[in-house]
C-alpha cells in the first residue's frame, strides 16, 4: 500500500513516471485527480469540512506530513475546504512519492 512507503529523495537523473504509470498508481488512490497545468502533470484532491477551522487544522496536518516526507505540495485553503496538489518540482513532473504522499493525505482525515 503506498501509504505505508516513505519518500526517496529524487536523484538527479530522475525521470517523472510515464502516463501508464500514472494511471496504475492513480487506481490506488481514492479521488484525486490527475490535471495538467503549465505542461506539468499534477495529482489533485479536493476535501471538505464543516467550517473554516476544521479545513485550517487539516492543512496543518498536510503541512507537518510534507516536513516529516520532506516533499511539499501545494495547498489552498478556505472555508470548508483544502485543496492538495502534489508534484516533483525537481522532474517537472509526478514521482512515485506524489502518490505515496497522496495516499499519506488520506489518512489524515
């Protein structure tokens, strides 16, 4: 299960995964999305809550995982709600731990 996989710092002869890899490791994660922006493949989600402090205490916990994983995504927050975006600045692209940290989200709600 990727949510039990650490991060691997990315090399730097590492490559960004295929879209048929994408596509495998996206079946392993429930609701993201994978979108483009700017030519870069990204892996997104979008999660609810009740008020603007639940949404503020998750982010915060996304914050403490990209520390602890040492891979930080994007995150917007607002009223009732987070967005996560992950992706590997360094390949301009996704990397096994965009999914890995994905999943890692998840487990946080």
């Amino acid at each position: 299960m990727l949510d039990e996989l650490r991060c691997e710092a990315c090399s730097a002869n590492a490559t960004a995964l295929g879209a048929e890899e994408r596509r495998l490791l996206l079946t392993e994660l429930d609701a993201w999305e994978l979108l483009e922006r700017d030519g870069i493949p990204q892996l997104e989600k979008v999660y609810k809550f009740k008020n603007y402090k639940l949404a503020w205490a998750f982010a915060n916990k996304v914050s403490e995982l990209a520390e602890e994983e040492f891979h930080h995504p994007s995150i917007l927050l607002e009223w009732g709600k987070v967005t996560v975006t992950w992706w590997s600045h360094s390949i301009k692209g996704l990397h096994q731990n965009d999914f890995i940290c994905a999943a890692k989200c998840d487990k946080l709600t």
